[in-house]
C-alpha cells in the first residue's frame, strides 16, 4: 500500500512540474520544439489582434526567461480555435541583446486572436535548415 501511495505521489508531482511547463513568463502557452530543445511561449493582444513568440532554450532557460536567438528568417502559426485554422507568418523583431541575423522574438497580426476563446494551435519553423513543430494549447 506504502508503494502504491508512493508512486501515486510521485506521479503528482511528476504532473504538477508538467503543467506549470505549459505557461511562459510573459503567462502564455509554450509549445516545444525537439527534445527540449526549444521552448516557444505565444502572447496574444486580444484587444489589436497582435501576437508575439518569445524564443527560450531548454526547460531551464524558459523557467528563467533567458531567451534564445535563432537563425530563422521567419516563423509559421497555425491557430486552431477558428475553423478553418487561420495560419498567420510571423516576423522577426529581434531584441537588442539578440546576435545580427539572429532573433528571439517573431510577431504577427491577424484579427483571430481577437477572441475570449482559448487558444490553441501550432508554431512551425526552420532553425538554421532544421525543421521544427510544436503544439500550444491555453488553458
């Protein structure tokens, strides 16, 4: 019984740490890229309809907000809380910290997020000739 109380913690915690990985220190969703290779946190304006992307490394970057440049000339959001999906391409706008060529930061517009909709979607993109994807849902 002892072990079976045991595991059921563990697996608390375990959950816990895993959820509190889907929200970004600007409190937008993250989706992840690779093996934790990146983390991407989506922020929506949803009074102009405006949406930046913040760029982190690993678990341990995103739960510092050290962000990550990236060599990406640009980046794709596909929104799936409107139907059809709205795809929106997302530019860079690079921080000031962030090396030439390189960016942490991609915004975009589009009045889908507009909404008091949960949002859910995909943020795809090229990390030098590196294809990545990943998922982001709002809880």
């Amino acid at each position: 019984m002892r072990a079976l109380l045991a595991v059921a913690l563990l697996a608390g915690v375990s959950m816990a740490r895993e959820d509190d990985d889907h929200l970004g220190p600007h409190k937008g969703p993250v989706a992840e890229w690779g093996e934790e290779e990146y983390h991407l946190e989506v922020v929506a304006d949803r009074k102009t309809g405006d949406v930046t992307v913040y760029v982190y490394g690993d678990h341990k970057d995103l739960h510092k907000g050290k962000t990550a440049a990236i060599d990406s000339k640009s980046l794709i959001l596909s929104l799936k809380t409107t139907n059809p999906a709205t795809t929106v391409k997302l530019e860079p706008k690079p921080a000031k910290d962030d090396p030439s060529g390189r960016s942490s930061v991609f915004v975009g517009k589009n009045a889908a997020f507009k909404t008091d909709k949960k949002l859910t979607g995909t943020v795809g993109g090229k990390v030098g000739s590196k294809p990545y994807t990943g998922d982001f849902k709002e809880k």
